[in-house]
C-alpha cells in the first residue's frame, strides 16, 4: 500500500524545528508510527518500539543510551508503556536543549500529557494523530467508505466491506483484551465491552450518568471513571455543552460520540451502507463523523453543542478568542434546520452559521446561512493541521 500523506506532517515541521521534544498522541493503529517512519526516512535516526522486547532492553540504562545518541534524532514509539523515561528524557533535554532531538509517540492522552506536562513543561510540543481525514483521502476513498468503514487505515483502505468489517472486529478485541489491561487499567473485560456497546446505542445523545450508571449495575463515580478510560484511549468524546450567557436555561449535560463512525458500525453490528442508511443510528453517526472531522481539522477552536431548555440546539459551535462558528449537521440532500437553529443565530451572532449535509455544492440558504457537503465545510474551515 502506497503511503498516503497526512496533514499533521505540516505541524510536525514546525514542532520539532521549534522544540527539542515533540510528542504524536492519538489512538492506536491511526498511523502515528507510520508517519514517523515515513518522517524518519533515511536519516541517521534512532526508532525504538517499546511494544519489543528487545528494543525496552536498551533502555535500561536510558540516560547511557541517550548520552550516546545525543547527535541523532530518537523516535520512541508508545512510550506510555514505559512513563518512567520521561524523568531521563528531561535530563537529557536539558544538557542539550537543540530543537529536533526526540520524537515521542503514545496511544493515550491525558496521563501521557500530564505526564509530560510535569516533567517536560516548556521542552515539548504536543500534536494529535487522529485516523484518516477526509481531505486526506481524496482520489483514495470517497465521504460513503469513510463514513461506514472509519478513518483507521487498515479498515478503510481493505479489499471489501468484509476484510472492514474484521480488522474492526479484531481491533476491539485487541483493545479490550490487551490495550486497556496494558494501560494500567484493572477492568474486567466482560464488563468493559458491555459499557462500551452500550454506548453506541448512546452515540450522539446527552449522558444521564444515573440512567446509564444503573443500566450497567456500576455507581456513578465508577461510571465517569470507566468513561475516563475510553476517553483517554481516544476512543470516546464526550462533547462539552457550550457556555454562553444567553438568559436562557441550557443544557449542561455532554453529548457522548463513539469517535470512530467504523468502529461504531462494528459494535451495533451494521455491515453495509444500505443497512446504516436504514438502521436508526443513522442520523446521530453522520453527525458523529461531521463534528469529528471538523474537530481534528480546526486544533486551534475549542469544541461545544448547544442546546436550551426549549430545544433550540446547534450541533457544533466553534470558539476561538472572540470567533465564534455554529454548524448545524443534517443527514439530507435538501436540510432544512430547525427554527431553534436559526434563533441561536439570532442570539450569538456567530460570524458564519453552516449546514454540513451530503449536498452536490454549496448553497445559501438565507443570507449568511451556508449548506455545504463535509468536504467543502472542512476546506472552508479546516487548519489542515492537529497541533497543540
């Protein structure tokens, strides 16, 4: 398979010209080891997998090992297995701050960053790696097979819908059986794929923690930890409610979204394009797959739905300092958004206000009201890059 470049590699430039650390986060099998291998070439660097066995080995003596690569660049893939390092990655850091010394990869998030955070503040650039773009892919696949396959790679780009179909099946068994007990998580794995099947039924609904904590016979407290968990293993987003003074009661309950619309496929059992176009989840998982997209594309804009008492709601509104975006997310040749939509226009006064649907093309709908197809919204939109 011919290598397919990725947006990120533009801010991956900029991270390591600027720092001497910078650190790939993002879901396992997304390609973050793909893209730094292609990064590395044939240069002089140092690629070490900590999966390997033999490759931990040489870092038992780290601060040897980097001391006598100091004039390469190393790269060290899922480091999160061994947190340790980054105590003697700081170290080594500071004898030579040069930019472009280490590239870091990891398949989990908040406790890798916090980690880094503590003990790498002001050494290390963050950028995440989710799976395929959209704007990625063009001339490859088309928004249908993204939208029904997902962005991992291996599932997108498979001979057919049944090749899909099972690497998906074998990545959330890997991923309850191995990823999660690997992490550092004690849960039992009956338990685990049970919240996490239940949750696709959940896609693109507000969690009630009382309701779904008692579906599951857990307690609340357990429930947000265990949620935690698929958070931080980037599988799970939990869609904040957007906070605006607007002198309406909102909603302050998150949306929750099964990140990968492939994976979400898997775990209700949809197999085709004709059955997700029948089955009920439907609407919620093209809204999934919309807010996803647009999320990776613009890193820089803070991510929220809103929604009022009396059920005015954008699906999407984007912040960034006094920039304000709303988009409304419709699976449909002719959208027509909801009134509420329009009255939240009126009331936060967003510098654009855009319809993501399958459309041909992009249309005004009324004065300042764009309908636009994903590809066209995420080219509007898009920074094109996922840096921290």
């Amino acid at each position: 398979m011919d290598y397919i470049p990725r947006l990120a590699e533009h801010a991956l430039k900029r991270a390591l010209a600027r720092s001497p650390a910078a650190v790939i986060l993002g879901p396992r099998q997304c390609g973050k080891s793909t893209l730094a291998k292609r990064w590395i070439g044939d240069s002089d660097a140092v690629y070490l997998d900590l999966q390997d066995r033999a490759d931990r080995a040489k870092l038992a003596e780290p601060e040897l090992f980097f001391e006598h690569h100091r004039a390469r660049l190393v790269c060290l893939d899922e480091i999160q297995l061994v947190p340790d390092l980054f105590s003697a990655l700081r170290s080594e850091i500071d004898r030579d701050r040069r930019p472009g010394r280490f590239l870091i990869l990891g398949s989990a998030s908040r406790d890798l960053i916090r980690q880094s955070n503590e003990t790498l503040a002001g050494r290390i650039a963050q950028l995440e790696l989710t799976p395929f773009l959209l704007p990625e892919i063009a001339g490859v696949a088309d928004w249908k097979a993204l939208w029904i396959r997902g962005g991992f790679p291996d599932s997108l780009l498979a001979a057919d819908e049944r090749d899909s179909l099972d690497w998906r099946t074998d990545f959330i068994r890997t991923f309850l059986e191995r990823d999660i007990p690997s992490l550092g998580f004690a849960i039992p794995l009956p338990l685990m794929e049970r919240l996490w099947r239940t949750l696709a039924h959940y896609h693109g609904q507000m969690v009630n923690y009382s309701k779904l904590a008692g579906a599951l016979d857990l307690s609340v407290p357990t429930l947000k930890k265990y949620l935690a968990v698929l958070e931080q293993t980037y599988m799970l987003r939990l869609l904040a409610p957007y906070d605006a003074n607007l002198k309406k009661r909102l909603v302050r309950s998150p949306k929750i979204y099964v990140r990968d619309s492939g994976l979400l496929h898997s775990l209700l059992d949809i197999e085709s394009f004709d059955a997700l176009l029948a089955h009920p989840v439907a609407g919620e998982s093209w809204e999934g797959l919309a807010i996803e997209q647009l999320i990776a594309a613009m890193p820089h804009w803070r991510p929220a739905f809103l929604r009022t008492g009396n059920g005015a709601e954008a699906d999407l509104v984007m912040e960034r300092g006094q920039r304000r975006l709303l988009f409304e997310i419709k699976l449909s040749k002719a959208p027509q958004p909801s009134r509420g939509f329009y009255e939240l226009i009126d009331d936060l006064r967003p510098e654009s206000a855009t319809v993501v649907a399958p459309v041909d093309g992009p249309y005004e709908q009324r004065r300042g009201v764009w309908a636009m197809g994903l590809s066209d919204a995420l080219a509007r939109w898009g920074d094109g890059v996922a840096s921290g």
